[in-house]
C-alpha cells in the first residue's frame, strides 16, 4: 500500500519582509506553499506584515551578530532571502565612517552571517535556495552607479554570491537578483515597477528547480553583467 504521508513545506526566511519588495516575496512565497519566516528589525511592522500574510515572525536586526545566533533556534531554513538593505549616501572621500559602517554591516556582513548560519544545512539535507537581493548600482558592468557605500557594499555581496556558488554540492542554488528600479521608500515614487513587479525575479530564484541556474546574477529573469 503507498504511503500518504505529506511531506513537509520548504521553509524561507525572507529578511527585511515587513515592507516593499520584501514583503512582495513573503506573500508570493506563501502563496506557492512555502512556509514563510518574515524577518524584520521594526517588531511592531514586522509582526503586522506576519500576521497580514498569516507568515510566522522573526525580530532580526541582520547587523546584530547576537540576533543573528539567535536567528538558528528557528530550525533548518530551505530557501533564504538576504533582502534587508540600506541605502547611505555619500562620495568615496566624503560618505561618513557611519555610512560605510552601516552601508557594510547591513548589505554584506548581515548577508554573509546568514549564509554561514544556513547554507552548511542546506549543502547537508541536499537541497537549498539563497537569494542575495543586490542592485545594478554593484556591477562593474553597469558602472558602480550610485552612493559610494551602497555600490560597494553591494559589489562585494555581488563576489560573495559568486563565491560561494563555487563552494556549495548539491541541489543548493546561490544567486544574486537586481528588482530593478521600485516603487518602494529607497526608490521613490517616480519608480517604474511595482514591489510586486520588483519580487518576481527573487522569487523566481527562490523557487528554481535542480536544473536552474548557480552562481548567477538576474534582472527581471534575465542575466545581467557582475
């Protein structure tokens, strides 16, 4: 007689998923029957979107390393967004040392201490999804547009991303996706897409099957220059 036995959902953490384009992957995740951990550092906003979505709930400040430790009492994570983000302004000779502090603490190191919380269970059970939520503003190939502290925070996310596609076996999957320009509070009212238009390539990349791609870099599904 063949087994009935359901087995479980993936389960995301979608990290800065209380708004914009993060709060876009959570709903679009949950609507694809993963189970959705929506990770935010404003607790308040953070379990309203949670609870909005029906979305379990994570205080997670990615630039507090102790958070981020605690971050591992959730379980195992199948699919991880790195979406959380700042966007400090400032030239390369006159952005703050606050700037580039939090420019770094956020957009790389926060993203770097999830992987290596996550991804070694991921390459173990043989099956895993990392998003890294990065910006054109980090390719050589568009120019490193953008503040001086943003760009660069995100070029070396861009090489972290490559790097350890190199490193993982597996049915594990490291990409970086660029939404393009959103209608969110980084970028303005005058943006030409939608949150909801700026999540499809992330979740899109969440969701890949074994035959999809490792080690890429993606704007609207399509690949684009590191």
């Amino acid at each position: 007689m063949a087994s009935t036995k359901k087995s479980s959902p993936r389960v995301a953490l979608v990290t800065g998923g209380n708004r914009g384009i993060g709060f876009e992957v959570c709903k679009a995740l949950a609507a694809k029957g993963l189970d959705v951990i929506l990770a935010a550092r404003n607790r308040e906003l953070g379990e309203q979107a949670a609870k909005a979505l029906g979305a379990g709930f994570l205080w997670l400040d990615v630039a507090d390393r102790t958070a981020i430790d605690a971050a591992n009492d959730i379980g195992p994570v199948d699919v991880l967004v790195n979406n959380a983000g700042v966007y400090p302004p400032g030239k390369v000779l006159d952005a703050t040392a606050e700037a580039w502090r939090d420019a770094f603490e956020t957009n790389f190191f926060g993203a770097l201490s999830l992987c290596r919380a996550f991804v070694p269970s991921m390459v173990k059970r043989g099956y895993g999804r990392v998003v890294n939520v990065s910006s054109g503003d980090g390719s050589f190939g568009e120019g490193l547009t953008g503040p001086a502290p943003y760009s660069l925070s995100k070029t070396v996310l861009n090489a972290l991303t490559l790097k350890l596609a190199s490193e993982v076996r597996g049915d594990v999957k490291i990409n970086a996706a660029c939404p393009g320009w959103v209608r969110t509070r980084m970028g303005g009212e005058a943006a030409e897409l939608s949150p909801e238009e700026g999540a499809d390539t992330i979740v899109w990349l969440a969701t890949l099957p074994a035959s999809g791609p490792n080690g890429g870099f993606f704007r609207r599904r399509k690949k684009i220059p590191w």
